[in-house]
C-alpha cells in the first residue's frame, strides 16, 4: 500500500476516533455486530488486535475486554492451533440481532396510526412502565406513553386514545433529543464530512477497523433516540444527513470476508 493511501487510513480513523468514549467491550460489540453476528462467524485473536489497535487501543486493552465480554455472556474464545478465536454466543447474537435494524435502518418508516396510553399511579403505572419497554413506544411523561400501531391488549388499567393527526410541540422534541444527543450527531456528521472517497486497495483489516467506528459511534446515536419521524425532530437535528454519510461511506467500505482477516496484509 502506498505511502498516500496509509496517510488517508491514518487520517480517516483520526476523524473518526472519538477517544473519550472508547470504552473498549462496546467497541468489540460494535465489530461483532457489524462483522461477524451470525452464527459460526469468528474473529482470530489477531484480527481483532489488527483491526482495533489503530484506534489508538492496547493489546492489553483488548484482552481484558475480551475477558468482561465472555464474564457478561456475550462471547466465548477456544483455540485453533496455537491460534485464539473469539465469536458471539447465543446471547450475545440475540441481543445483537435485536438492535440491527434500528442501526441499519437507511429508510425508517413513518407512521400514521399513533395512539395514547394514559395511567394513574398504581397499578396502571407498572402496566405502562412495561408497555414503554417495546419499541414502538415513547414516553411523553411518567404518566403517559405515545406509540404507533395496533393497541396491545390486556391493557384494561390505561385510558387508550387513537388518532391519526399529530402536532408536535418544541418541548417534546428537545425531550426527545436532548442536546448531547445532538452535540454527539453533530461531531459524527462533521467528522464523515471531513473523509474523503476512499481507496480501492485498503486491505481487509484496515476496511474493518473503519467500518467499526463508524458502526460504533452511529450506534450510540441512533440507539439513545426513538425511531420516529422527522415531525419529531427539532430544527437543528443533523441524524439524517449524518445517516446518508454514515450508509455512504459503509457502501463504499464493504464488509470484508472474515476469511481474509486471518492473516497481515502485505504492505
């Protein structure tokens, strides 16, 4: 690889490093996520060193993630030869299954069919805490949910309103995506702004290692937000505009093979 290219790669995961959240387990979920969800899917300990030490991360570092990780249920390793190989377990792939589409989502959809659910304290309120724990459901206040499609059943104890209009005040939205939110979207939007086309020949690890970040850092956007329309979106809102980057610069780095992680690339 050229001495040009290495500078783009260097200076691209520059942009993209975010130092100050690099908590190191949910970088590796985050690559896990991305990379190698389904089941049989594995990573060689030497991959992973590969494609997470240019982000400014130790060996050590990733070891003791590592370790956390299969602690929490989340990966287990065995030994390949003299080789280590890490891969999500059951758990691990369910609960990285759960969140994919919430991540990978270029279109959301934009609901019309909209409801209330209003408790009391009580009993209704325990009802209404559990119902806030599906994903089509937003919490207004503690005492009312907005959600979309069908009304669940068995929600005797709520007062349930169904429309179809929806008029959005400023304070809901600045609920919905407080200002670090925003702030976070804003440094991800400029930092995708700022990285050029890339190469054709970066090797598979270094196409991991920016895929992970950029995975990484959307990730922890999209996932603090509810899915819903841009009715919902404060005015200084950058998440679309930040997706369309975040899915351009994903097409233009396509997954590697994990089969081509398993050795160093010439340079």
């Amino acid at each position: 690889m050229s001495t040009e290219q290495n500078q783009w790669f260097e200076a691209s995961v520059a942009q993209l490093n975010d130092p100050q959240n690099l908590r190191v387990w949910s970088i590796i979920v985050s690559l896990f996520g991305d990379l190698a969800q389904k089941e049989g899917a594995q990573i060689s300990g030497s991959a992973l060193t590969r494609i997470i030490t240019p982000m400014g991360i130790k060996p050590e570092a990733i070891r003791v993630a590592l370790h956390r990780l299969r602690k929490d249920g989340w990966v287990e390793s065995s030994r390949s030869g003299r080789a280590s190989v890490h891969f999500l377990t059951k758990f691990g792939r369910s609960q990285s299954a759960a969140v994919t589409p919430r991540i990978y989502e270029r279109h959301p959809p934009a609901p019309t069919d909209w409801h209330l659910l209003i408790s009391e304290e009580g009993a209704g309120q325990a009802t209404l805490d559990d119902v806030l724990l599906l994903p089509q459901y937003v919490a207004v206040n503690r005492h009312t949910a907005l959600g979309h499609g069908k009304i669940p059943g068995n929600l005797d104890d709520l007062l349930a309103i169904e429309f179809s209009k929806i008029s959005v005040p400023v304070w809901l939205k600045d609920r919905l995506f407080p200002e670090d939110l925003q702030e976070a979207c804003d440094r991800l939007n400029t930092a995708l702004q700022g990285i050029k086309t890339p190469p054709t020949d970066l090797d598979p690890a270094q196409i991991a290692t920016l895929r992970t970040l950029i995975v990484h850092r959307w990730r922890r956007i999209v996932l603090r937000h509810p899915g819903l329309p841009p009715i919902f979106h404060p005015a200084s809102w950058s998440g679309e505009a930040c997706r369309n980057r975040v899915f351009q610069l994903l097409d233009a780095l396509p997954s590697p093979d994990l089969s081509e992680l398993g050795a160093p690339q010439e340079r």
